[in-house]
C-alpha cells in the first residue's frame, strides 16, 4: 500500500479515466490491444471453446504465482500472455464462444491489472481495469464489470483518494442493481463501508459493514467457484479491520486483522503477509508495539519471498512508526529480522 496522499505517477486518479466506460466509445479488442503490445502468434482463423479453456488454465495458474508472491512476480509474463495469445483471439472470436472468451480475457486483464497495482505500477493498472470494464461489457458479464469497479475502488483508497474510492464502490453496487451473488455483493458492500468511513461517515460505514455480514451469511455460492470476488469470512475480517483502521479503532481493527491472517489458506502467503503486516501496524497505533514484534517475527521468514510493492511499503510504514521503542528487546529482534 502507497503513502494515503500519494498521486499516481502517470497523472492525477480521477473519475474522469472511467468517462468512457458508460458507453462503448472505444471497443474492448481495440482498448486491450492499445494497452499491451502486439504479439507474434500466428494468425487464428477462428476461436472456439478450446481457446477459453486454455485462457482460464493460464490466468488460474498465474493467479496462483500471485497469491504465492506477489504481483511482482511473473508480471512480464502475465502481461506477454495476454499480448501473444489472447489479444490475437479477440478479433477472430465469434459463434457462442465469443462472450465466453471476451469474459475469459477480461478475467485476465483483471489478474494483470490487480498485479500491476501490487507491484506499484498503479497508473498501468487503473489502464488494465479500464480494459477490463470493457471486455466485461462486450460480454455482456455485469459481475465481472462491477468487480473491477470494486477493485478500482480498492486503488483509490490505498492511493489516499476516498472521494473516487466510495465513487467506484457505489459505481460498483449499482452495476448489479442489488442482483448477482451474495457472496460478490458482500464483496462490494464491504468496500463501500471501508470508503464511507474513509469520508467520515462513520454511521454509513457501520451500518453497511452490518449489511456486509449478512450478506455473506446468506451467501448461496461456495468460495471456490468464483476466484474474482472470492469473498469469505477472513475477508470480511479484513475489510472490518481496514474500515476500524478509518475510524481510528486501532486495537480492535488489530483484533479483526489478526483473525483474517490466521484463517488464511497456505496458498494465501502474499495476502497473509499483507494483513499481518497491517495487523501489527495496527498493535503499534493502538500503544503495544511488543505484540506488534511477535506478529512480524512470526510472519520475518515469508516476508523474504513477496514480490509486492505494498506489502514493502507496509513494511516501511509499520519499523518507522516502531522506531520510539526500539529500546524494547523484542521490537529491535523483529526490526532486525525484517531489515
């Protein structure tokens, strides 16, 4: 996660990127194909079903190296992927599979776009997310639209930019109209709680966390199936950590975030490492540095093997604001360990 007031590199966040992704000004193949650079596949006559299912097997296995370590790593390939193999596939696609492999290139700029923000290339991704609003759009996939609203929303507010974050989150809300699965509108309402305490709505923000909880109880879709929004209780204490973290609740946002890391599956090492990182941030603002310590030195060995530009800036932020009790032998064991 970058500085809360830092502006992108690339230019100022604004609403305005998302001022064509009403209509469809410009066509999803010729966005994409804008984004990345042409490939060298041999030219396809025709694309069917066949390509789908390979485009999903790549984007699960590289979603996989993602949650493992971070959006840094196998970036390059993820972007020459999408460039070589599925751009090309776009333009001949036609018959039924079309919508299927529109949908399935829009899961893969999402993955593209979700890594780039991790390793810190934010302006790229907010472009991926763009591409992928309008690939979900050709294919007609209103879930898959309002989840990368959802993850634009996610940016903004990691990027100090709570106007836009609770923009898009409710941008993401009303593209479902109240429709789809539970567990993805859960996803979005408890993204929208976390931008309204972010804006000082500090009723909004609980009563949609309230919402958020029920929402997820009610859920009628098993996690498994649906890696986009894959929304589950441990997320949940995430997203009421991170909007606790907003109305300065500290030591119960610690709580929340510690439960989240330890539910995490092995799979899960980036986003563990991230939350754990954030949990013990949270120990330090709430006034008990030393848990703080025993969290880092629990995850010191994991934190080696991320790629990610926001779990190093977490990183950064928590030993700056430890450094008042560096005089505590457990404090200075863990900022060594992490050093």
């Amino acid at each position: 996660m970058l500085n809360r007031r830092t502006v992108l590199t690339a230019g100022t966040f604004t609403l305005a990127a998302l001022s064509g992704l009403a209509g469809r000004g410009v066509p999803a193949v010729a966005a994409l194909s804008g984004l990345v650079r042409r490939g060298t596949r041999a030219p396809v006559s025709r694309a069917g079903a066949g390509d789908v299912a390979r485009v999903r097997a790549a984007t699960a296995a590289f979603a996989d190296l993602d949650d493992r370590f971070g959006g840094g790593h196998a970036r390059a390939a993820v972007a020459a992927y999408l460039s070589r193999e599925v751009t090309p596939l776009l333009g001949v696609a036609g018959g039924r599979a079309r919508p299927d492999l529109f949908t399935a290139a829009a899961e893969l700029s999402y993955l593209a776009a979700y890594m780039a923000m991790d390793a810190g290339a934010n302006a790229l991704a907010q472009r991926y997310y763009i591409s992928t609003v309008r690939l979900a759009d050709e294919a007609g996939d209103l879930v898959l639209r309002a989840t990368a609203l959802r993850s634009m929303a996610v940016q903004a507010a990691e990027l100090g930019h709570d106007a836009e974050a609770l923009a898009l989150a409710d941008a993401a809300a009303s593209a479902l109209g109240g429709h789809g699965p539970r567990r993805t509108l859960a996803w979005i309402t408890g993204m929208r709680a976390e931008a309204h305490a972010a804006a000082g709505t500090r009723w909004d923000a609980l009563t949609l966390l309230r919402r958020t909880e029920t929402q997820l109880e009610r859920a009628d879709s098993p996690p498994e199936t649906e890696w986009l929004g894959n929304y589950r209780r441990e997320s949940l204490e995430h997203q009421i950590g991170l909007t606790l973290t907003q109305l300065g609740d500290h030591a119960t946002a610690a709580r929340h975030f510690t439960a989240s890391m330890e539910a995490r599956q092995p799979v899960e090492l980036r986003t563990r490492v991230l939350i754990g990182l954030r949990a013990a941030h949270a120990s330090v603002r709430a006034g008990d540095p030393e848990q703080a310590a025993v969290t880092v030195l629990g995850l010191s060995d994991d934190v080696r093997l991320i790629a990610s530009a926001r779990v190093h800036d977490e990183l950064r932020r928590l030993r700056a604001g430890w450094q008042r009790y560096r005089a505590s032998p457990l404090v200075a064991e863990a900022d060594a360990a992490v050093s």
